[in-house]
C-alpha cells in the first residue's frame, strides 16, 4: 500500500471520527451516522488495498 493511500485513509478515517463526535454533540443522528459510515469506508478501503499487496508479493 502506498504512503499516499494509507494517509488518504487516515485522514478519511479522522475525518469521520470527527464527523461523528459533532453529530453526538449537537444531537444530530444523520451526522452522526455519516461519520460511522465515513469511517467504514476507510476501514474497507484500507483492508481491500492490503489484500491487493498480498497479491502483489
């Protein structure tokens, strides 16, 4: 996985953290859904670049 690809993730990842914890604070559940949904999709871009560089081996 290239540097560029996991800080891409990473700072998908933050940024769903983030999302996240102002949903929890000013009560709103759609906001709050968007950043568990935000930091799903790094997780899985992350694993998918993972299984790729175990092909790559």
């Amino acid at each position: 996985m290239g540097a560029d690809d996991k800080a891409s993730n990473k700072i998908d990842d933050l940024g769903g953290k983030a999302k996240e914890g102002v949903g929890k604070l000013t009560g709103d559940k759609d906001t709050e859904s968007e950043g568990k949904v935000d930091q799903a999709k790094s997780s899985l871009k992350d694993a998918g670049e993972k299984v790729k560089d175990a092909f790559k081996k």
